[in-house]
C-alpha cells in the first residue's frame, strides 16, 4: 500500500486540509509553549513556593524528564491504538497539568502539575505523523515543515506573553492560561482531525518502555543538575554508569522483542540514523540563542556589554525568530520538494552558523540580537522541515510515530546537552563586579562559537546523509506487511 492509499477515502466528509494543519499546528504551537511559561518566575520561585532554590529548580527539571519518558511512548501508542486518540490523551495531560500548577502554592503539586505538562511532548511527533496519513502529497511537505518547527514557534512566541503575564498579573493566570490554551486546543482537534486507520496492532512493549524511560531520566537528570550537584559527583557519576548500562540491555531486548517500542533495525539505517544524529547536534545549536540572548539583554549596563533590560523585553526580542520559523515552513517544503530535504537540512544548518558567527560580532545592541535570533530562525525552519521528511522517507507508514517521536526526543536530548554545556562555561568564565560575578563577554562568544560549530557538524553529518527528494518517494513495499486498518488490528 502506497503512501496515497494509506489514508482512507472520506469524500465531501472530510474536513478542509487546511483546518486539520491549523488545528494540529496549534496544538503543537501550545506544547511547546509550556516549556517556556515557566521561565519568568524561574528566580522567584523559591518565594513563591516557600522552597529552597535546589527545590525549585525541579520545576523545570521535571518538565524535561516527562518530555522524555513520555515521547517515545506516545509514538508507539499512537502507532497501535490511534495517533488522534493519543494526541488528545496527551493534550488532556497538559491541561491537567496547567490546572494543578495553577492552584498551587506549594512546590510538591507544582513539580507534579509540571510533570503532566511534560508528559504532553509527543504531540509534536504524532502531529506529524496524522498529517502523514491524511494529508495529499502536494500539501504534505508544507505541513510537516510547519508542524516540525512549532517546537520553536512555540517557545519564541510564548516568552513575551508569559513574560508579561508575569510582570502585570499574579503569576497564577500563566498556568490558568496554558490550562485554557491546551483545553482549547484539544477540543480543536477532536473537532477537526480525522482519525487515521493506519495501525500496526499487537502488544505495547511496556518492558521496553520502561527501560528506555529509566535510561534517559538516568542520562538526562545529570545533564540538568551536573551543575549543582557537581560534575564529578558520585550522584552524577553514578546516573551516567548507570544510563550506559540500562541503555545497552534496553537495546538487547528491543532486538529481540518481536514488538519492540523502537524498532532499532530501522532506527539504524543510514538515513535514519545520520537524521538523529543531526538532530541532536541540531538541538544542541538551537537552544545556544536561547541561553546567550536573554542573558545579555538582562544583564546590567555596568557590565560594558549587558543591556539591563526586562524580561518582557526579552521576550520581544526572541518573539521574531518564532514568526520567521512560521514563515519558513513553505519555503522549506519547496527546497525539499526541488532539491530534497537533505539539501534543505544542510541549508538550515549554514544559515544558523552564519547566525553564530554574526552573534560574535554583534552584541552590543538590541537590533543585533533581534538580527541574530531571526537569522538564526531561518536557519531553525528550514532544517526542522527537514528532519521529519528525511525520517519519513526511510521508514514504513507504520512506524512513523515512533521514528518521529525518536526523532523528537533527539532533539530534547541535544537542548539539554546545550544548557548543560553553556551553563559551566558561563559558570566558569566570569568576571568580578564588587561582590557581584556575571559570565564574561568571553564565554558567551564561546558558546555562540560551539553554537556555530554544532550547525557545521549537522552539516557534515547531514552530507553523508542518502539523497532522497520527498517522504512520497520512501520503499513502499518496506513496511506493506506490517500495515494494518483499523478493521484489521481488532480482529
């Protein structure tokens, strides 16, 4: 069965095209604001949960680790029992969630409402794999640019509205309004997106599920604190060791699971596996801008190169990267459909080196920056318009919520490597204002010089990549054997 064929014929019943990209795009858009909603009361926090800054700090931890465990899970629910129906389940979660941390005062109910929030990540990933079964092929390219990049829009978009919120109302509405937002969303989609017959039936591989979920919180949890716990700690040390080695006997079983939750024969061919490794590298130059850009506009003007602007500010000034990655989805798709979405991957890849190198340069006005996060977001569109066609093009119609939601959590794992890495650099190369230290001019042209180097090796790696010109042109007899209709999965 071919790609066309996948999706059922629904006649003048189905809904417009445009109305289920929209919906999908939104609720993708409301995902990823949730991952910066929060970042305003970072430095209040502990006031306002009448916690230590090491409690506090959980709140964003355990956001990343939710997005994490519940990622990969979500492609493969929604690859067995229906993408939509798994989609709103997530959106659920998220509401939930924005609702028990909007009536919160304490910390134990803001971390667990913050965990709901992370357990909706595989939006995104499903997302796009529904528009891969229900879209037609001319539209598709467009779609899944636009769907892949709302990780960003999102995130750019949501710092100057939370922001705001945060300085003029009580800090309570962020959460009510996120709760609204994903509320909203959920009901779009149960509206506008059809349901997709395509399944691939049998058992959840919970074994797996569980083992993969313990890895990456072992890999990810000293990411995020290796900082405060100290790099060479026996805790940090320890997750590490202990990541390997529960990565490694998760990776034996899944080969030997006749259902596995990652189908690691496909994760590893070439295509697929040069993709995530872009990713993640990919991931890792993204979110360098987030971390140097607001950092030199907050810091103050004593410092010789800090602005000593707002938060609010800040948020204006990354708010144009995520209306430029908007911007950037057709373009993507038509650079994909002329030249392939590996040309289009190593595109984006230059652009946001060029970024980089720019940021070095020009920091010490507030029109540079907002030069740099745009140009920087031209760069971030093209290539995530990229990386779901080229994962796309290598794998069956039935295993692509897993592989997108792999994908995905490559991504994940190449941002928090960023914040990490970025955070001891910072930490490290400082300079001394009375009893006051702030990271140095150095160290963030530092991190903006890793941040361009990590785009060039997405780009070396994106140029071993199979040229394949579009997700239509993917084997389609690969994966004909393991389709199954809806009809077909419960008999």
């Amino acid at each position: 069965m071919s790609h066309a064929d996948a999706a059922p014929e629904r006649g003048a019943a189905a809904p417009p095209t445009n109305l289920v990209v929209v919906a999908l795009a939104f609720a993708g858009i409301v995902v990823s604001l949730m991952q910066t909603v929060v970042i305003p009361l970072v430095p209040e926090l502990p006031q306002l949960l009448h916690a230590p800054a090491t409690g506090t700090a959980w709140v964003v931890t355990v956001t990343l680790l939710g997005s994490a465990v519940a990622t990969p899970s979500a492609g493969r629910l929604g690859d067995m029992y229906g993408k939509r129906r798994v989609l709103l389940v997530s959106l659920v979660l998220l509401t939930a969630g924005s609702v028990i941390a909007a009536l919160s005062d304490s910390l134990t109910p803001m971390i667990v409402g913050r965990a709901l929030q992370g357990l909706s990540a595989g939006v995104i990933p499903l997302g796009i794999s529904i528009m891969r079964d229900e879209l037609p092929s001319e539209r598709l390219g467009s779609a899944i640019a636009l769907m892949s990049a709302s990780l960003g829009i999102g995130g750019a978009l949501g710092l100057p509205a939370a922001a705001f919120l945060a300085e003029y109302t009580d800090w309570h509405v962020l959460f009510w309004a996120s709760g609204a937002l994903g509320a909203m969303a959920a009901l779009v989609v149960a509206a506008v997106v059809p349901e997709s017959s395509v399944r691939t039936g049998g058992r959840f591989d919970l074994l797996g599920a569980l083992g993969l979920s313990a890895g990456l919180i072992c890999l990810l949890l000293p990411i995020s604190k290796g900082g405060d716990w100290g790099w060479g700690s026996g805790p940090v040390v320890g997750l590490f060791v202990a990541a390997v080695i529960v990565l490694l006997l998760w990776g034996r079983w899944e080969t030997r699971s006749t259902r596995p939750l990652v189908d690691l024969r496909v994760s590893t061919r070439r295509q697929v596996l040069l993709t995530n490794l872009a990713s993640t590298v990919f991931g890792f130059a993204m979110f360098a801008m987030s971390l140097v850009i607001p950092q030199l506009l907050q810091l103050p003007e004593a410092a010789g190169y800090g602005m000593g602007q707002s938060m609010v500010v800040v948020g204006l000034v990354m708010a144009p990267s995520g209306l430029v990655m908007m911007a950037m989805a057709p373009v993507s798709a038509r650079i994909s459909k002329l030249y392939g979405p590996k040309v289009t991957l190593m595109v984006g890849a230059v652009v946001v080196a060029i970024g980089y190198a720019l940021n070095i340069v020009l920091m010490s006005a507030i029109w540079h920056l907002v030069l740099i996060s745009s140009v920087i977001g031209v760069g971030v569109g093209l290539a995530y318009g990229a990386m779901p066609a080229l994962i796309m093009a290598a794998v069956p119609v039935s295993e692509t919520g897993a592989a997108n939601s792999l994908n995905t959590l490559m991504r994940s794992i190449g941002t928090s490597s960023a914040s990490a890495i970025a955070g001891v650099i910072l930490a490290q190369m400082t300079v001394e204002f009375g009893p006051v230290s702030f990271p140095s001019q150095q160290g963030f042209r530092l991190v903006m010089g890793i941040g361009a180097g990590s785009a060039l090796l997405a780009l070396l790696i994106a140029a071993f990549l199979p040229k394949r010109r579009s997700t239509s042109e993917a084997p389609e007899t690969r994966g004909t054997e393991e389709r199954t209709t809806v009809g077909e999965a419960s008999a």
